[in-house]
C-alpha cells in the first residue's frame, strides 16, 4: 500500500469495486472549473444578502430555507451514477450560499467572533481531511466514486466556503483591508500556490484544495467589492445585479460544459 509522499501527492488505491460507481462523481478539473466556482462563490456572497435583505426573509429564515434546497438537491445529487454538470454546479452553488449562511448566523445572530469563527472552520476542514484520508487513504478528486467519499468530498466544500467566508469577511472588514485589497491578497495566495505546484514543491491534491479554500474568500471579497455601497468601500452595484449577473454567467458556462462534455476528460493528474 502506498502512503502520502513528501510532497503531498495522496496516490488511489484499488478497493472494492463493487461499491464504485463506474464513474467519476465530479468535474474534470479545467479553467472554466475555476471560473464557475469562483463566481458561485460569489453568488453565495451575494445571492445570501439579496435573500436576506431584498426578499426580506432575515437571516434566520433565509438559512432553514436554504438548508432544506440543499438537501434536496444534495439527494438528488447522491443518486445520480456519474458526473452531471447541471445538477453537480447547483449543489456547488447551492453550498456556497448555506456556507455563507451558516458563517453570517454565528457571527450575527450567535455573536461568535470572526476570528474564532475562522479558526474553527479551519480545523473542522482538518479534520475532515484528516478522518477521509484515514478512510479512505484518498484526497483525490478523481476518486468521488463511492458514497462515502462524496459525502466527505460535499462535507470538505461546505467547510471550504464557510472558512472562506469568515477568513475574507476577517481580512476586509475586521482588519481593514477593504474589499479591494483582500480580493488582491487572495488572489496573489492562489498564484503562489499556482507556483508551487508548477515547480513541483506540492503535489496536485495539496494544490487544488489550497486553491479551492483560497478562491472562497477571493469570490466573496469581490462580490462584496461589486455589490457593497462605494461608502463602504464598494463599487455600488448592489446585490441584485452583481448575483443575477454571475448567475447568468454560471448558466452559460454550464451549459456549455454539458454540450461540449471537456470536463468528462480523465488525465488523472490529482
């Protein structure tokens, strides 16, 4: 049996293939990935408060809404035996705005600091990471073929947006570094971590969920750039643009991905 190498590279191991669907539960990983899922997360910023405020549901009854959407659509997901793009970027979407939820509902309705609330998702993310390789001796991406395995793959996201929401909500407005700067600084980490990848210093699975948590906060900071008042620090748009704009650019790309299928390619490289 193979074990985690030095540079982070967690290698699949054969198991029992009766359990496996006989494909891949998610998205091959490509530029239009990472574009998606920066703008769901984005969406997840601002699609929460346009709930919150523009419906005017609050916060409480917004996040047991939510919650039961994704529930729903998680079981939908669950069911299907391969990858579907439509159904599996609606539950990226979906999560991205319950994992905001559940961040805004601790600091704002629960008073938990944001500083602690970031530390604990953080370590819920270890965690998770830590029990699914235990498990399963497998990070890879290219190994959601068992139930077990996504339900830890869905948990790691739902974590990966909440700490990426309190990690950018710390950053911009607890520190002060503003929208602007912390979409900057998040960006730049995702490049480093880009660059270590490239030069070969971490291995790919290391990469890619370094990168999945830093594009959390990096959606949400510039979400909140776009949508938030230019008297805090926003450019004015307001939410109901900025979340009916990205939407509209995720339905686009997603539909692209269903009819030219790119993303169903294996090269087996996480």
């Amino acid at each position: 049996m193979k074990n985690l190498d030095m540079r982070g590279n967690i290698p699949d191991i054969a198991t029992d293939f009766t359990l496996r669907s006989a494909f891949n539960k998610v998205p091959e990983v490509t530029a239009i990935f990472w574009a998606i899922k920066i703008m769901a997360t984005t969406v997840g910023e601002t699609g929460a408060d346009y709930l919150i405020f523009q419906w005017g549901l609050g916060l409480p009854m917004t996040s047991a809404l939510m919650a039961v959407v994704l529930a729903g659509i998680l079981w939908l997901q669950f069911r299907q035996d391969r990858y579907r793009p439509w159904i599996y970027w609606l539950a990226v979407t979906m999560v991205s705005v319950v994992g905001t939820l559940i961040t805004d509902s601790l600091v704002d309705t629960y008073g938990v600091p944001l500083p602690v609330t970031t530390a604990v998702f953080a370590v819920a993310l270890i965690a998770t990471f830590a029990i699914w390789y235990a498990r399963e001796r497998t990070l890879s991406i290219h190994a959601i073929d068992t139930p077990s395995r996504e339900g830890f793959y869905w948990l790691a996201i739902l974590f990966t947006f909440a700490l990426g929401t309190a990690a950018g909500d710390l950053m911009a407005e607890r520190l002060g570094l503003g929208y602007l700067s912390s979409s900057l600084l998040f960006g730049a980490g995702i490049a480093v971590v880009a660059a270590l990848w490239r030069l070969d210093i971490i291995g790919p699975v290391t990469g890619f969920w370094l990168a999945y948590v830093l594009t959390r906060p990096l959606g949400a900071s510039f979400g909140d750039l776009l949508s938030q008042p230019v008297t805090h620090g926003g450019l004015g748009l307001g939410t109901v643009v900025t979340s009916w704009f990205f939407l509209a650019a995720i339905l686009v790309l997603v539909a692209y991905l269903a009819v030219s299928r790119i993303d169903l390619e294996t090269s087996r490289r996480i």
